[in-house]
C-alpha cells in the first residue's frame, strides 16, 4: 500500500484511492496527488505528474541557488508562510519576539505495519501501514515528522504531525496544523455541519472564492455552533455522483478548518488546532504531537461519502467491542421527572418499562447532593440521602432485579459554588486572576488541565460507579468556557496558551481512568445535547445524544447532516413526549418511532400520561425494533431523496446484502402535490425477487423503476392514501427472497 520510488515519491495507495508527494528540489515535500487509485506508476508517470509549469513569474524566488524556483504557486505537504509563499502555512514558529521561518529539509523515512489502539484519540488498526517523514531544519534546530496513515479497505488518509526541539534554546509552538491538502482547482462548494443549540449539524453550503473560507470553535469544545468536519463538493453533486474531498479532526476542543483559494484558483485545505487560542512552549527535547485529522475521498457523491466516513469511524475509531455488543434500549428520566423524583417514583417508571420490553434505565440529573434544579451540587459526588435513603446501591439493585441495565449521569468537569470542592480548592476552576468572573447556568468549569483535579473527580466518580454497580454512564457538559486562565499552569511555569489543550487532554485522561477500571461500561457523551460530536469523544463513547431537540421533525435535519461525517451507531434516539418540551410541536406516536428507529433507540417520557393504547404501541415497535436492531444500529446508510434546507421530504435506507429497511418522511402535507414519485435504491440485485411489505416486486423493476413513495391524501383518495396531514412517515422492508434462475 506504500511505495517509495527512488527515495523521492511516495505513493499511498489501495483499489479505492491514492496519495502521492515528493522531494522538491529545494529538498522540502511537494504534493502531487489525492482522488482514485492510479495502480501502478512507472517512472515515466512520475515525471509527467511532476512536470510543473510555474505561474509565479514577477514573485520572490526561493533561494538563488535554485534559479527560478518559487513555493509561491507549488502545492506542498506542510507549507510554511513566508518563504516565496505568502499563503497562511501549517506551522508557525517564534522565539522570544523573533518568527522564525524553518526550511525543512527531507532526511527520511520509515515504514510500519499496524495501529495500535491507545489511551489517546486516534485511528487504529491491523490493517493500516504508516509512513512517517522525517525532516529537519538545521538553522533552529527543529525536526518535523509527518506521519500518514492508510487502510487496506478505507477510502482514507489519516495524518498528524510531530514537532521536536532538537537544539539547546527554548521555542514557542504558535500553530501546527494535523495536516494540510493543497488541491490543483477551487471549483467546489465548501460545505459544513454548523448550527445551535438544538439545531446542531444542519448542512450549510457555500462557493469557494479567493480568500479564505473557515469555521472553527473557540469555546473549548467543538460546539454546537461548528463541527470540525468539512468537505469540497463538486458544484453538481447527487447524492451518488460527484467529487468530494473532506476531511474530519480526531479532537474535542479549539479547532480551525479552512480552505485558502489563491490567485489562481488553487485551494489548501488545513485542519488542526485552533492556533487563536494556542501556543506551546517547546523546550529542548521536548516534542508536541498533533491530534489526528482523517482525509477522506469519493467520486460517488453523498453515498459515496457516507460509505467512506461511516466504515472509518465503525472500524478505526470507535473501540472494536462497540461494534459486537447490543446498544440497550433506555428509558431515561429526565423528561419524566426532571428533578422532582424519589426511588419510589423512579421504580414505578422503571417497572412500566421493563414491561414495555425496555432494557435500561438511566437516571438522569438530580440524584446528588442537593440538587433540586440546575443551580447547586455539581462536583459533589455523592448520593442525595432525601431521594435515595436507603442508598443508590439499593435502587440499582431493584433496577438490575428486574432484569435492566443501570446508568446513571453525571456532569464531571463543572462545579457548583455551593459544593466544598469549591471552596476548599478555589485554584481547581478556570477563572482569570481578576475581581469579574463570569458565571454560566450557575456554575464553573473546573481546570482540567490540572491532574490532581482530574484524577479528584475520578475517584469520586468510581466510587459511585462500584457501588452502584453501573453499567451505563450518560457524561454531560453543560458549559463552555470562558475566561480562560489555568492557576496550575501559572504555578507550573507553562504559557496559558497551553490551557484549551491540556484541558482536553485532561477530560480525555478521565475517559480513560474510567474505562481501564470499567471496561465494560458504556458511556454515552452528551454536551448540552450535541456540543461535542467529534471522534475525539467517539473514541471513548460509542454513542453521543445528537441534541437536546428530541423533536422527531427538528431530528430530521439533525440526522441528515451528522450521517455525512458519523455512522448511524453513534446517533443516539429518544422518542419523548408531545407538546415536544423543546418546540412544542405535536407529532404522532407513529412519526416519532419511524424516525428514532434509525439508530440506539431510547424513550424519554413519563409513561404514567399514557393511555393503553400508546403503550401498547410502543411494546410493539420494541419487538419490531429488537428484531432489527442490527440492521437499523449497523447497517450502511444511505440516502435516497436529496436534501437541504428548504427539504418538505426525506427518504433513507439501511442496507444489508439481503436486506434494507427504507423510511420515508415528509414534513407538511400539500394538497394536490405531485404525481408518483419513485424512490431509487441502491443495493438491489436485478437478478431477484423481493418482498416489499405486503407484495412482491423483482428486482429489476426496483433498480430501474424504484420504490414508489406512499400516496398521500390529496382530498380525494382516502380509499388508497398511505399518509396523511403533517408529519407523514412510512417504512418498506424490502426483502430478497429468492433468486430468479
């Protein structure tokens, strides 16, 4: 899968894509290439590949050694501004007041087979080979390793750099970038998964243009507001035809993603660190290592795209036995009870549950300390003796006597004013040095860039976990930071400008402090809703709750745009109550179990206000559910109908090779629409014969003429009409059942 050639280019390469760079003649690395798999490259190739016909004339050259050469129109690996290139570069340097413009030069190469999986983000596998590149730049003493990733199936390229000090003078990191992509055109819309609170990844597209096109958090998390996933789509993408080059950060906090459009239409792609917010103090010795960024390629549009990103975070991201192991149905309280809740009440609902087929129950914020509404108790760890008084340890044990899995919430990197943690460690929260601190939904962020903070709430959390015999943990983080300032830090002697970093590094620690000592417990990641949905929390957290908007209509969109960057795994359902308590919209029991189907499924509703009827209804689709749940958690998705943010309809499936399951959804009835219309699906074999619910139909007509949408009521076919009013949805199975011979 790697080859060097003639210890000058370097081909990554499988049958889905190829990645190809080189040695400039300034000694520093030159892109070439990234889209198909170009198979095997003759010398001959090489050269004309390489052949470059310099469009700079009139700007600085690079050196007067090498007579007209110029980085400033090359496409390189790892630029650095100002060096005949005035393009924003990957890596910037200083020394006291001084920049520092390094010229690294090419030294090396090694080659390893495997990945393996560690306590820190990152993509592993068997099936990987990694290339790293050594280069130095003498001058200021510095070696910088490029390292790249390729898997023998996945139509990815994953990347990071390593940053040592190799002289004897402190130097001052103040960006580097995990990888940079320069690409020979700009044709393509830049699109991004951005939002708010409660409408967290909606797909937003927007022309390249000269200049620089960016999104990026700087909240300490990767946000509601962005998502550090982007792509370049062709200008007429379908969703199975079409270039796309995107790109994903295996990381939670700070981030940047831009692409730079030049004079002459060239575009660079780099994703990393937020250098805004970061600098890093390099002492001699010392070496920085960026997170991993993933580079993803497909000429098959949306699907193609889905197909790409969806195997990369199943197989090299999120840990192996999460691919196996059942996802719990749940029944959570929050919106049952809010904090109004004693064991009693709980143990009603959970009894109700279990009857309905549900497998775990989760209870959500308020069981600790005093804490009666959102404004006390977070940071002390221990059980509300009011609600529980015969302890946790006794409810859990009457949840698992029933035969139920339980979990329990909490809030790990936040504390209350109230709480003695509080105020006998006032250095363990984030505050800047000064009298005005600000304060957010009554609560502070605690300094995790502290070890002894972390491993603080840790042993408190693992008390609890041990005691109550918890084997579902929902972790919520209700605040982003500000004033960022680090006590510890300025006590350690280290630039605050470490803070964002080390800060996430310390809730990645804590992720991994809990699941050495519980290896088997399922963590759900939530952040007021979907504040951090990123493979940096993914690595540790099979599933993250999408948003706080449970609305099945809002969860539409939502959906739509998470599936182009996350696997259907990861997006965790809760069919929750009407008047919905985020929009107050009303849905039908029936629209909002064929919308959370799609993925682990959990309900989030106080099943006392149910009639017969409702609940007999929802122990129905929890049979159905649970004898497709493989297929609706792992299947490959796909979407059928194209979509944006003016879209009344949406139709997608999940595949298996014999199999698929197709949900179809529109959002308000129109009178007198349209004709029939015809879903096109893929994963259908012309050869055969299908079930399709309730008749018969072969698979050629399915591939050449499609799956009819349902009829709507128009006014005048309530004898035929599949759907009707608003929030319309209906499922097909459609099944292979025999082969025509």
């Amino acid at each position: 899968m790697i080859s060097v050639i003639d210890d000058q280019y370097f081909y990554l390469h499988n049958e889905k894509i190829a990645y190809l760079f080189y040695v400039m003649q300034n000694g520093q690395l030159g892109h070439l290439y990234f889209g198909k798999d170009l198979g095997t490259l003759t010398k001959f190739d090489l050269k004309y590949i390489t052949k470059h016909d310099s469009k700079a004339s009139g700007t600085v050259k690079y050196s007067k050694d090498i007579p007209g050469f110029t980085l400033a129109d090359r496409m390189q690996e790892y630029p650095t501004y100002g060096t005949s290139d005035y393009r924003e570069g990957a890596i910037n340097i200083s020394r006291n007041d001084e920049v520092l413009y390094p010229d690294f030069q090419y030294k090396g190469y090694e080659i390893t087979k495997g990945k393996k999986r560690g306590n820190y983000p990152a993509a592993y596998g068997d099936d990987s080979e990694n290339l790293c590149i050594t280069l130095e730049d003498q001058d200021h003493q510095l070696q910088l390793q490029l390292v790249y990733t390729i898997f023998d199936q996945e139509s990815s390229i994953v990347r990071k750099s390593i940053l040592k000090n190799i002289g004897n003078k402190q130097v001052h990191i103040d960006n580097l970038q995990s990888l940079c992509l320069d690409l020979p055109k700009a044709d393509y819309d830049f699109l991004q998964l951005s939002g708010a609170w409660l409408k967290e990844r909606h797909v937003k597209k927007r022309p390249l243009t000269q200049g620089i096109t960016k999104i990026e958090s700087l909240r300490g998390a990767s946000s509601h507001q962005e998502n550090p996933f982007v792509a370049l789509v062709d200008k007429n993408i379908t969703n199975n035809s079409g270039e796309i080059y995107a790109s994903n950060l295996i990381y939670s906090g700070n981030f940047i993603d831009q692409v730079e459009v030049d004079e002459w239409d060239t575009a660079r792609l780099m994703t990393g660190i937020n250098p805004a917010t970061f600098t890093w103090q390099l002492d001699p010795g010392a070496t920085f290592t960026t997170p991993e960024a993933a580079l993803f390629y497909t000429s098959h549009g949306y699907n193609g795209l889905m197909n790409a990103t969806h195997a990369f975070v199943r197989n090299h991201v999120i840990a192996s036995k999460w691919q196996k192991e059942k996802r719990p149905i749940v029944i959570n309280n929050w919106e049952a009870t809010y904090f109004d809740f004693n064991e009693e009440k709980l143990l009603n609902l959970a009894k109700q549950a279990k009857e309905l087929g549900i497998e775990a129950f989760v209870l959500d914020d308020g069981w600790f300390g005093h804490r009666d509404d959102d404004r006390s108790s977070l940071g002390n760890w221990t059980v509300d003796s009011k609600k529980f008084p015969r302890g946790l340890d006794h409810f859990s044990k009457q949840i698992h006597k029933l035969g139920m899995q339980f979990g329990l919430w909490f809030e790990p990197e936040m504390v209350s004013p109230d709480t003695e943690l509080f105020n006998e460690h006032p250095e363990w929260v984030v505050h800047h040095p000064y009298s005005r601190i600000g304060i957010g939904r009554g609560q502070y962020v605690l300094d995790f860039a502290n070890p002894d903070v972390v491993q603080n709430i840790f042993e408190q959390m693992a008390k609890i976990i041990a005691s109550a015999h918890v084997d579902y943990l929902k972790w919520d983080m209700n605040r982003n930071i500000t004033e960022a300032y680090s006590p510890y830090l300025k006590e350690i002697n280290r630039p605050q400008g470490e803070f964002f970093h080390r800060y996430i590094a310390g809730v990645y620690s804590l992720y991994n402090k809990l699941l050495t000592s519980f290896p088997n417990l399922l963590i759900e990641g939530c952040a007021s809703g979907g504040g951090r949905f990123d493979l940096g929390i993914l690595y540790y957290s099979p599933q993250i709750w999408p948003s706080d908007d449970s609305d099945a209509c809002e969860r539409l969109d939502i959906m739509s745009g998470t599936m182009l960057a996350y696997p259907l795994s990861t997006f965790s359902n809760h069919v929750s109550a009407v008047p919905n308590d985020q929009v107050k919209r009303v849905t039908s029991l029936h629209f909002r179990h064929d919308v959370a189907d799609f993925g682990p499924l959990s309900y989030e509703l106080d099943l006392n206000k149910l009639t017969k009827e409702e609940k007999e209804k929802i122990k129905e689709n929890i049979t159905w559910y649970k004898e497709n749940r493989d297929l609706l958690v792992n299947g490959e998705f796909t979407q059928l109908l194209p979509f944006d943010r003016s879209t009344n309809t949406y139709s997608w499936a999940v595949n298996n090779e014999n199999r698929q399951i197709v949900g179809f959804y529109r959002k308000l009835g129109r009178p007198n629409e349209t004709l029939d219309q015809f879903l096109s699906l893929s994963h259908i074999n012309v050869n055969s014969v299908y079930q399709v619910n309730d008749q018969k139909i072969s698979g050629q007509v399915l591939q050449n003429y499609g799956l009819r949408e349902p009829y709507q009521f128009n006014g005048s076919n309530d004898n035929v009409a599949e759907v009707h009013g608003d929030f319309q949805s209906y499922l097909y199975d459609v099944t292979r059942i025999k082969k025509i011979s």
